[in-house]
C-alpha cells in the first residue's frame, strides 16, 4: 500500500464574482439618484389632498396607539446642540451613507452590491408611486400636531417655502426612502460581512427613524410602509450566498483540504 499523501478531491468552489463594469454602474446609480429626485418633482401639486392625508395618518397612528411623534421631538428640544445635530444628520447622512454603502460593495462584494442596487432600484422606483396616490403633507406642516420645524427654527434646513421649492417636492412624506435606505444600508452590509460587530449597523436606521420623526419629517407610518416595501423587495430578490472566497476575506482563514492516503482505495 502506497502511503503517500495527497490531497483529496473536492468540488470546485465557485469563484467570486466578476465586478460589473465600473461606467454602466456609475451611469446605473446616477440614474438611481436622478430618478428619485426627479420622480419626487413630478408628484408635485395636490395640496389640499396632502393635508387631508396628514389630517387621516395622524389620527390613524392615534388610534392605532403608535408612540406620539411630540415625544420624540421634546427629547430633541432640550438642547439646541442636539436638534442641530439631528437636522444635520437628516441632512447630510441620506445620500453619502447610501453612496459610500454602494462603492464599497462594489469594490469588495461584487455579488452583494448588484444585489443591493437591484433591492434599492425596485425600492425607489416603487416608493415613486405613493406621492401620485397618496400625496401626504410632512408632521411640521400639519398644525394640529404641535410639532416644530426644527429645520426652519434651529437649522439647517434642506427645505424652502413649499410654493417656491423647486428641488424637492414636500408632499412625498409616504413612504420615507430617508429610513427605507438607510435600513437597506443595514442589511446589506449584515448580509455581505461575518463581523461580530456588524449588527451595530442597525444604529443607522434607528437614529434615522429617530431623526426623521423628531424633526416633523415624518410620521411613524412613514417609515413602517418603507420597511414593508423594502420587504417586499427582498423577498423577491434573493441574497447572494458568500462564496468560499467570500467567507475567506471575512474571516481571514480558507478551508484546507484534507489529505487522504493514495491508493486506500485501491
């Protein structure tokens, strides 16, 4: 009996995926970003409609026994330095962090990133339909609820007057892509990473949600009809498994193959 070893034979593991080409997604995620900036502007109009809904959703979340929006917003208050700084993380967090979150798949998880932008795309496009169907006045325009618009009064602000803001359209509070996005980010970096650490990105979406509610962005319902869209999303589009490769970069330890003496079986 020979008893040289060798090593034994396995499947071949599948190679990680090749990385899409770099301008068709750049031009793909551009148009992901113009799209939802442009999709808002066409919903424009409709405000007597948007303010008859705000009046439905706030009495609807008062029935449903949802937490007040005010409490949220009084916590905020108590100290100009930390309504600042939630009006600047409305501000400036959405659009970076779902940049940053995407270049960072696509450089080192390719199959994941395709994955997420299809997730974020179907997201978007659908979430665009809401404001033609539902047009839906933001908790700070709605008197009734009591609520401030920090933005306005603490600063800064990324909205104007409503008649003459021409980048955005106010009227687009349902669903919130602010927290749709942001839990996305989430997830898809839970799904993409073996850390132990990576639950902590749920940080993310719960200062956004947060935020969007203490400044008067958004109502509660806002957010729980982004997370069920965004759920919808994922159950139709499946996750990537992590390759070998994958789990490699991870972890920092490949699998070995196990030797098996040559010729035992013969």
């Amino acid at each position: 009996m020979n008893a040289r070893t060798e090593p034994a034979e396995t499947d071949t593991e599948p190679e990680a995926p090749a990385r899409p080409p770099l301008i068709r997604e750049f031009l793909l995620v551009a148009g992901l970003f113009l799209v939802y900036k442009l999709g808002r502007r066409l919903a424009t109009g409709h405000t007597g409609e948007a303010y008859r809904n705000a009046r439905r959703v706030w009495h609807l979340e008062r029935t449903a026994h949802l937490p007040h929006e005010t409490a949220v917003q009084s916590a905020l208050l108590h100290g100009d330095t930390l309504v600042h700084a939630a009006n600047t993380y409305y501000a400036t967090v959405h659009f970076p962090a779902t940049l940053a979150f995407l270049v960072w798949l696509y450089l080192r998880r390719p199959a994941h990133y395709v994955w997420a932008r299809r997730v974020l795309a179907v997201l978007t496009s659908a979430a665009l339909v809401l404001p033609f169907t539902f047009p839906l006045a933001p908790p700070r325009m709605l008197t009734a609820t009591g609520l401030v618009d920090t933005g306005r009064v603490y600063g800064p602000s990324v909205y104007g007057p409503p008649s003459s803001d021409h980048l955005s359209n106010q009227f687009a509070a349902m669903p919130s892509l602010h927290f749709g996005w942001a839990l996305m980010l989430a997830i898809g970096l839970i799904a993409a990473t073996r850390s132990r650490w990576r639950w902590l990105w749920l940080l993310h979406p719960l200062i956004t949600l947060l935020v969007i509610v203490g400044t008067a962005n958004h109502y509660w319902l806002d957010a729980i009809v982004a997370a069920a869209m965004l759920g919808l999303a994922l159950a139709a589009l499946h996750r990537p498994h992590r390759t070998a490769t994958t789990t490699g970069r991870g972890t920092g330890r490949l699998s070995t193959p196990e030797p098996v003496l040559a010729g035992a079986s013969r």
